[in-house]
C-alpha cells in the first residue's frame, strides 16, 4: 500500500445529543470553501412536515441553492440523511440513506436511497443530516467521529483512487481496532470524468472480513461529490446499536411489530423469491418470460440467452452467507461473487470480491448490451463500483450509442476505431474504462444520453428525430432498466417520476403486466397517485422498500388491494407510531408523502422543469419505433390497433401500422398524464394548485410566490 497523508485543517467538538424517538435534532453543515463546520437545530415544523431523510435533503437543498444555481456551482450542497425509523436493527431494510443534490444530468433534484451504515452511523453521531457545500483546490476528508464527538475536516494526499482501496485505507485509519464501527462514502475516477457518478456507501462485513458497498447511484450525485474536491465522507459509531439505541416513544410496541414483519421474511422468502439467496436476480428470467427485459437498447423484451444472467447462474456465483447491508436484515439481499478475476483493466489477473450484481446491473450491462455472459456483467459491476459510475446510466448511454453505431448514425471513425455492435463485450468493458479516464468516446458517452443526442447531432451529423425516438432518457436521466412498451402504468411511472425514469418510485411493471392487478386506465392513474406517494415514505424514514413487497403474506392475493400489501402498510404505520410517538395510520402515512412529494414538484418548477412538457418519453418508452421492432410483436400490435382501436389493417404496410399504432399510444400517453394531474391535485400543466400546497402545509411564502409567478392562484 502506497504511503498517503492526512492533514488536518478543522476541527469542531460538540456535545452529542440524546437520541429521541428517532431524531438527533440537529444537522450537519460542511463549507469545504473555508473550510468550516457548524450546528443547526432540527425545528419541530421541519419534522411536521419533512419527517426525516429525503424530506430534510430537501428542505436544506432548497435554503442552499437558487433558481440558477448549477451543479457545479459551489452553493449547490450533497445532502445525505437517514431518517426517524432508520438504525433500528430489529426492523428489516432499516438502515438507508438518502443523497440529494442537484443533478448534472437533469439539473434539478436527484436523489438516491442506499444502503450500509453511514446514514445510522451519523445519526447517532448526533446529525440528522448532513449538508456539504463550496469547494476545494485540495482533496478533503471529512470525518465525524460520534464516539469522540468532533467533526475533522482533512486535506488528503496520495490516497487511492478507486473506491474499493480507498474505502480499505480509509476504514483501517480511521477505525482504531474496530473497523465495524467505521463507514465510508466515496466517489471515484468515474465520477471525476463522466456526469453520471455514483457515491459508495460502505459497511464492513466481518465474515469476509472487509468493507462492502452499496451505491447511490443516480443522477451523478458522485460527480458533484467528486467536484467539490470531496474524497471522502467518513462516520464512526460504536457498532453496539440495539432497539433502545433510537429512543423510541414505545419500545414493546416496536419490538412487536418489528419480529412480526422479521418472523414472516424467514418463513416466507425461502418459498417466495429467495432474496437472502440470490438477491434481486430471480427477476431476470420473469421479466424475460413476460417480454420486458431490456434487450438491444429497449428494442426488444426476452432473449433466448437470458438464462444465462439469470438466478441460477447467480446462485452458483454468489459467495453464500449473510449478506445484510444493514444489521439484523432479514432480506439479506446484498450477495457478492468472492474470488472474482477481471480479465481487463488496473485489476486484470487479480483475485477480487465484487458486491453484487443486482437486476438492474444485469439487464443494464447484460441483456441491454445484448451481452450474455454472466462475468462480463460481473466484471463491468466490479469497475463500475470501483470508479465509482452508475450502472444504470453506464448500461443504458453505452446501449443508445451501440445502436447508433448499428444504425450507421456513428461510425468507427468517431468511436476512436470502437465497433460498438450490440454483444461485444470488450467494447462495452473499454468503454467504462475511457469513462474512468476521461478520454475517447467513453468521455463522450459520460456525458449521459442527451447530451450525446446533441453532439452526434451537431458532431457528426446523426439525424435528431431518431435520435430522440430511441435515447431512453426522460428530464435527462437514463431509464432504469424495464421494457415499458406494453405497461402504460410503468410509462406513467417512469414519465411523471419527479427526478427521471427510475423505478424506485413508480415501480408498477410487476404489478401491471405480470399479476394484471390494474387492468383498467382508471385504476393505472390512481395507481400512480398511491404507489409514488408511499415509496416516497420509505426514503422519509430511512428504510428500504424490498420488506414491502417483495415478499408478502401467503393469504395477499385475497386482500381487498393486493398490489398494496396492506398488512404490510398497517405494520409500518405501527413501527413509525412506536418510534416517534406520533400516532398515525395508513392514510397518514400517504399524506406525510404528499407534502414531500409536492414539494420536490415544486422544486423542480423552481429550476425551471416540472411542467407537462417536462414529463415527456422518448417513443420507444411507448410503442415500437422501427419496423423491426414492430414484427417482432406482429400478432400483438394487429390485434391492439384491430380490437383496441377499431382499425382495418388489411392491406396496410408495416410502416402505415407503426404511424397508426404511434398516433394512438402518444395520445394514450397525454390521457393518462391528465388523470394523474388532476388525482394528485396538480393543474394540466403538472404544476400543484394553491389549495393543494395549503392543504398539505407547504404553503411557505417563497411557494406561494413561485406559483403566483407561474400563473397558479387557486
């Protein structure tokens, strides 16, 4: 290991306060310009109405930032927070934590929930959250320490670059014997040199006896972090935490409940999907038995290969053993491969443990590549965490420019002699290194869908409006990794989704096409209304959806709402009770999400998006774009435009159909968007009415103004 140092710059004590009911009471707040380090009090209206997590990112984004403020601007902040509920060991997926800044690909809010033990660890540290601003020349690490209560700004030099060894040097200086008390937040090369940089939360696993990660990786929020001149963000606590470590308002009350929900995952996942065993990646051959798994840029949804990344490849792969992200999960979904060797880049030849691969990595650097082979994907997870990128967007910029170069928009001349035919594997793994480097056409790609829609337009002459047919980005964010063509609930899921196309807040696919749960157009717009507003709870409170749904009671299916897991709602609805004290139902639940929900709405309106305009998708979202892709699902495409739509198809081309069927679905598309709007008490134009913000409580004044300013006054 390479000699490193750390010097240190500032240091700022402070008493830690008594955890009660879930809340430290106070935030964090780091100007890395000065550098400075100072306190705030948590108010009891910041409680009231943004509960904790995603809802404080927000509220401290919103006093840190203006109108024009752009990501790179020293003001906008990295807000990272946990939540009431989160750090409770007991409790299954309960120790997220949720990062917000603004985004260098859309330019509004992002944000991300994610797991290990950084956001606990700072909580009982005493910070509700934390909010980093301004900038350094200098690389810096920012270090609280709960247990010695101070906050240490240093400026580092020679540390490692990727986030694997760094996090390994960072844990080991920092741990003082204990490394289980120590975690890491880091960004990587990737983030430095591409927009869609993710941040590496880390937890240390004393069974493999090292740091592991989980990734918040939307949006770039790794980029911004990168760009302030920020290595790293470290947090320790005494890794000792039990119920009473939150304070709750009843502690029989949440011990209760909590072994109710922990006692019905391990009876019930073995049967159900088996997440404990390998993870999310059960998905891969549902989806591609449904014909929704990303395939050839979104063109297609199965492939005869697909087996081949699918969970019986993974149950083989992954290293057995508990694999929780956080303490005492019994999801334990965060599997890893041990003794992994890439064949490529600064680790070819080398033995290494990889965290992962989950769903949305296979089919994003998988079956959307049209690659098939389990260590390709295994290998592009690996460095994509090592450099610290997102997956998803990596998958999904890197799938838009191999079929432009199949369309012959791109040539080899302009890939730097790169043939970017779907299923060439060396390509797509030498595409995340330029990305890492920040040199060739990975740099280009880095740059994420729009803007290469822009530069192949005025670079290389590619022809826009197919461009923007098949770039599967929607507020310039890269869609998360689900066919939506056949799924006008997912549609409206990824195109009114408030930071861009990703499923964590509408993920309706399974409910829609796979159990047929919401058949009619009515029941899909009051879908959309419901489902974004409670997924919404989840990053309030620090908690992970998976324990929600992905496994469910055995009598479910007979519940008056299946697709919403009541029984499950009801016993959130308790645990929040029994933390803090604040009585509340399932409808409670639903309104404390409405305020936030309609608060990022308005937020983006703020930044200049969050109209109707904005909550456009690119057609392949929608139908078939090509005449290929069209055949490729002949029977179902005739049978929708002859039953649905009352059309004689006979004697028609395939490109009079595919007009036709466009016409027809776009037009779907613009209904839904209304009756979304109008059940979530927004005005046509997807902006919140008055009445609206002041009957969730938002109705501040700088709110009121905004939407005076934007023509809404009722």
């Amino acid at each position: 290991m390479s000699a490193y140092d750390l010097k240190l710059l500032k240091t700022f004590e402070y008493q830690r306060p008594a955890i009660d009911k879930g809340y430290a009471h106070q935030t964090l707040h780091v100007d890395l310009a000065g550098p400075d380090i100072t306190a705030r009090p948590v108010t009891q209206s910041m409680k009231d109405v943004f509960i904790g997590g995603k809802g404080f990112d927000l509220w401290l984004l919103w006093n840190a930032v203006k109108p024009s403020t752009r990501w790179n601007d020293p003001e906008n902040a990295v807000c990272i927070a946990c939540g009431p509920l989160g750090g409770t060991p007991a409790y299954p997926g309960s120790g997220k934590s949720i990062a917000a800044t603004l985004s260098p690909l859309t330019g509004t809010v992002i944000d991300s929930n994610v797991g290990g033990y950084f956001g606990p660890y700072l909580k009982f540290s005493g910070f509700d959250a934390v909010e980093i601003r301004g900038k350094s020349e200098r690389e810096l690490i920012v270090y609280v320490d709960g247990i010695d209560q101070t906050v240490q700004i240093f400026a580092a030099t020679d540390l490692p670059e990727d986030a694997y060894k760094l996090s390994e040097v960072l844990t080991d200086h920092f741990a003082q014997g204990k490394p289980r008390n120590v975690s890491v937040v880091s960004a990587g090369p990737g983030a430095k040199n591409t927009f869609f940089g993710c941040l590496n939360f880390s937890w240390y696993d004393p069974k493999r006896q090292r740091a592991r990660y989980k990734q918040a990786g939307r949006g770039g929020v790794g980029t911004v972090f990168a760009d302030k001149g920020l290595k790293a963000l470290v947090a320790r606590w005494d890794a000792g935490i039990s119920v009473e470590t939150n304070q709750p308002a009843d502690r029989e009350r949440l011990k209760k409940v909590a072994k109710l929900h922990s006692k019905e995952i391990v009876e019930l996942d073995p049967k159900q999907n088996e997440m404990a065993r390998i993870g999310t990646t059960h998905i891969v051959t549902i989806m591609n038995d449904h014909d929704l798994l990303p395939t050839h840029n979104f063109r297609f949804g199965s492939h005869r290969e697909a087996p081949n990344i699918g969970q019986a490849v993974f149950r083989k792969l992954f290293d057995p053993g508990y694999d929780g992200c956080w303490m005492g999960c019994t999801v334990a979904c965060s599997h890893g491969v041990r003794d992994f060797t890439p064949l490529t880049g600064p680790y070819r030849g080398r033995k290494v443990f990889v965290d992962g691969p989950e769903y949305e990595t296979i089919a994003g650097c998988g079956s959307l590549l049209g690659i098939f082979d389990p260590h390709t994907v295994v290998e592009l997870n690996f460095y994509c965490d090592a450099y610290g990128l997102d997956t998803i967007s990596v998958g999904t910029a890197t799938a838009f420019a191999m079929e432009c170069f199949e369309l012959g928009l791109i040539t080899a001349a302009h890939t730097g002699g790169l043939e970017l035919y779907f299923g060439n594997r060396a390509a797509a793994l030498e595409i995340v290194h330029q990305m890492a480097r920040g040199e060739g056409f990975g740099r280009l790609v880095g740059q994420g869908v729009r803007r290469m829609k822009s530069i192949f337009a005025k670079e290389f002459g590619a022809d826009p409006m197919i461009m923007n047919d098949i770039g599967m980005e929607s507020k310039g964010l890269e869609f998360s990794e689900y066919v939506t063509k056949e799924s006008l609930a997912q549609q409206g899921g990824y195109g009114l989704a408030l930071k861009g196309p990703q499923h964590d807040e509408a993920w309706l696919i399974f409910l829609d096409m796979v159990h047929n749960l919401m058949p009619t157009f009515e029941k899909k717009a009051e879908a959309l209304h419901w489902f974004p507003m409670f997924r919404t709870w989840f990053s309030l409170c620090g908690l992970c959806k998976l324990p929600w749904n992905d496994i469910v009671p055995e009598d479910n299916q007979s519940s008056a709402e299946p697709a919403k897991v009541m029984k499950h709602v009801q016993w959130y609805a308790e645990y929040f009770s029994s933390v803090t004290g604040r009585e509340s139902a399932p409808d409670d639940l639903i309104r404390m999400s409405e305020a936030v929900y309609n608060f990022q709405r308005i937020f983006n309106l703020r930044m200049g998006l969050g109209r109707r305009e904005h909550d456009a998708l690119p057609y392949r979202a929608v139908g078939p774009v090509t005449e290929l892709e069209y055949e490729s699902r002949a029977e179902r495409y005739d049978k929708h435009l002859t039953d649905t739509h009352r059309v004689d198809i006979a004697g028609k081309t395939t490109a009079e159909k595919v007009a036709l069927l466009r016409r027809f679905r776009e037009q779907q598309y613009e209904t839904l968007k209304y009756a979304v709007y109008q059940r979530r008490g927004w005005t046509p134009d997807g902006i919140p009415t008055l009445a609206t913000v002041k009957r969730l409580g938002i109705d501040f004044p700088d709110v009121v103004a905004l939407l005076k300013a934007n023509g809404v006054t009722a």
